[in-house]
C-alpha cells in the first residue's frame, strides 16, 4: 500500500523519505488540515495554528533561524500524522519513524544545528502552548506565577480557530518571515 504525502506524491515504505520528499507546501497543507488533540478540543484547532503560536514564543536573539526551527517543531506530523504524546510513546518502531522524517526535515531545511543546539528552548515554548491549550480545551489548571497569568492572556488572544485554509496561508507567511 503506498503512503501519500500530499495529492501528487507517494512512497512505498518510510525507509524510501528523505530530504527530496519534504516540502513547506505539503508541510503546512497538511498541518493545517490536521486537528490537535485527537480532534477532542471541541471546535477546530490545527497543528499548523499551534506550531506558528510556538514560533513567536521562542528568542529569535538566540539564534536566527529558532522560530523557523519552533515553527517546523510539528512538520514531521505533516507525514506521519498528530499521533497523542501518551498512544505514540506506545507504538513500536514509532520512535525510528520520527527520526526518520524529523531528519529529513533538518536537512530540508538546514536546521540540524539549531535544533541540536536549541532543543530545549523548542520544547519549552511548546509545552507552554500546550499547558495554555490545555486550560483552554479541557479547564485544566494553570500554574500560579503571575509571569505565566500574563503570559497567558496573550497566548489565549492569539488562538483564532483558524480554517484549514487560513492557516495553511499562515504558516506559509511565517515560514518566509522566518528565514
């Protein structure tokens, strides 16, 4: 059975994916068409729309091209999908899968370094989205710190329930903002 990437592309095996499959076209199409959560959090919130909320969140001072690398955080998902964090830590060869794509994408992109690099401050931005997501979606308690409370109420302004095509447009405008 083949694998397809977007309408025009396919592959027969994940062990075929490399740097020539990835494109930010494909990337942000299919981002923007896939719901975060599962589709649980009630009205349409794509993963184009969370992974552009995470570029801003990052210090562009640290280095030039960290908020490309927070936007392209998710690009991996545009191929293999927005499997939940609990059910992907289950599913075997899921580990080899990502690093499969997730290199691909780095090199795309010429990313390795800054992700290497920078990791942390990616995962940080994006586990902040995703405790303000959660509060949002699901009412599950913030953290106390009036940094966050402040943080907070502009990251819950900038959520727009974007349509798909509203986002794929946006995500392409970030990602040439962002060289």
């Amino acid at each position: 059975m083949k694998i397809y990437l977007d309408q025009k592309r396919s592959i027969d095996s994940y062990d075929q994916f490399g740097h020539q499959h990835v494109s930010i076209d494909t990337i942000a199409g299919n981002l923007s068409r896939i719901c975060r959560f599962n589709g649980a959090c009630g009205r349409f919130y794509s993963v184009a729309e969370h992974s552009i909320l995470v570029s801003f969140l990052v210090d562009a001072n640290k280095a030039q091209r960290l908020p490309r690398a927070a936007l392209l955080h998710d690009a991996g998902e545009a191929y293999y999908g927005d499997i939940i964090r609990p059910i992907q830590d289950r599913l075997e060869g899921m580990r080899e899968l990502r690093q499969i794509v997730d290199q691909a994408v780095e090199s795309q992109f010429g990313l390795r370094d800054t992700i290497r690099n920078y990791q942390s401050e990616i995962d940080t931005a994006d586990n902040l989205m995703l405790m303000v997501e959660c509060n949002v979606f699901f009412n599950t308690p913030l953290p106390n710190a009036k940094v966050f409370k402040t943080a907070y109420d502009e990251l819950v302004s900038r959520i727009k329930y974007l349509t798909p095509e509203e986002a794929e447009k946006e995500y392409k405008l970030r990602f040439n903002d962002v060289q």
